[in-house]
C-alpha cells in the first residue's frame, strides 16, 4: 500500500510539471489577434499612409489595409482613401463569411496588389520569446474581392517571424467571389527574444484588388516532446494503479 501511495504521488507531481508546461505552451503572445480592439467607430482604412494606426496592438503599413466590423463586411463600405464618404459601396466584399473566430468577428482586409505600398501588410512586435525554442503560429484567412473591381484573382499570404519566412498555398478567387475561412499553422523558432510578426497579402493581377482576409491570430510555444512523453506515462501509470485497486 506504501508503495502505491508514493508512485501515485509522484505520478500527480509528473502530472503537475506537464501541465505547466503545457499551459506555458497555451500562452499567446499576440495582442489583439482576433481584432477586437480597436479606436475606430466605422469600417475604415488604416496604415502609415492613410487612416492611422487604429487597430490596438497592430501597424499597418504602406500598402492598402481596411479593418471590417462583424458582419459588415458586404453591406458598409470601408472609410478610405478611394471611397468618397463613407458607405458609397466601393470598399466592401461582394461576399465574405463571417469569421470562425470566437469574440467579435472583426477582422482586417489586405490587398495583395504590390504596386500600391508594396502589398497590405499588418505587423506587431512580439516579446517574451525565448531563444531556440518552437512556436506555432495560427491564424484564419480568407480572400474575397471589393465591390468596386470585377476579375479572378489569385491570393496567398506571406508570415514572417523575425527572419523567417512561410507561405501559404496559393488560393483562387472567381470574379466577384470569395472562399471559405482556411485555417493555416507555422512552425518557427526563436532567434532572439523580441521579434517582429509580420503578415503580407500577395496576389494577382494588379488593379483589381485581390483581397486577403485575416483573423484569429495566434503565437503559442510549441509543447516540448519531455513534457509530452511525461504526461502520456503518468497516464499510463494511474491507469495501471487504477486496475490495481480495483482488483483488490
């Protein structure tokens, strides 16, 4: 019986660590990532080179980056540099489902056009990292197009972390269409522990635009296998000393 109690106590203290460390590998660093914080009170454009920085945590840059309230995203146009007063239709989605992530359902636009700013982009300092160790990052996406353009388009999206880069699968777009929400998953390891998270729409043809839609963002250490392997064996152990009792 003495016996039994000591490997049980130590199965709970395995138990323990591997829970830790799996609640340290749920931590995500990402401010904001399913975007529903923000100072804007419309949909708007947003970015260095037309309508502020208005999403909290978030820098937009000189490309074309809109930010959609839920639900909004076909009826409201966005507030931009290319839309003359607000809800004229120029600047909102033909279609676009309303996205899988739980809060809000906000969410940002990109253009994938590189010949205005160099693409849409959207980019947040992550700290907190450790150096050497994996990251997973997620993030939902979708691509759609604006009412004011018409013509397939092609879309994916380029995820940089630090000097790291990935791609998504290459996506097409009918004319006047858009796709379903895809959820797409990185694996990245720390070079340093503050790094730059950057995500860059890209696609074709120039002038359309083709349209990338973002949510849902995440950056999670990744489980260690130790810890892994150490939670399935306190399993394990409690399920024999369960079958143990049991036959006594």
């Amino acid at each position: 019986m003495k016996t039994n109690i000591f490997a049980t106590f130590a199965v709970f203290i395995a138990l323990g660590v591997a829970c830790q460390a799996a609640n340290a590998a749920s931590i995500n660093l990402v401010t904001n990532g399913n975007f529903d914080q923000t100072t804007y009170t419309n949909n708007s454009q947003f970015g260095s080179s037309y309508g502020g920085q208005g999403v909290t945590g978030w820098t937009g840059g000189t490309g074309y980056q809109l930010y959609f309230f839920a639900g909004t995203a076909s009826t409201n146009s966005a507030n931009s540099q290319y839309d003359n007063g607000y809800n004229t239709g120029a600047e909102k989605f033909y279609q676009m489902a309303a996205s899988p992530t739980g809060g809000t359902g906000n969410f940002v636009a990109l253009d994938g056009d590189p010949t205005v700013g160099g693409g849409g982009s959207i980019s947040q300092t992550i700290s907190g990292l450790t150096v050497g160790t994996n990251y997973i990052l997620t993030f939902d996406w979708a691509t759609g197009q604006l009412q004011s353009r018409s013509g397939a388009t092609t879309d994916d999206v380029l995820a940089t972390l630090g000097s790291q880069s990935q791609t998504t699968a290459i996506v097409s777009d009918a004319s006047q269409g858009s796709t379903p929400w895809l959820q797409q998953s990185f694996l990245y390891t720390a070079t340093s522990t503050t790094e730059t998270l950057t995500f860059l729409a890209q696609g074709t043809p120039t002038g359309l635009p083709p349209m990338v839609a973002l949510d849902g963002i995440s950056l999670t250490a990744a489980p260690e296998p130790a810890s892994i392997a150490l939670f399935g064996a306190g399993l394990g152990v409690l399920a024999f000393l369960r079958r143990r009792y049991r036959a006594a």
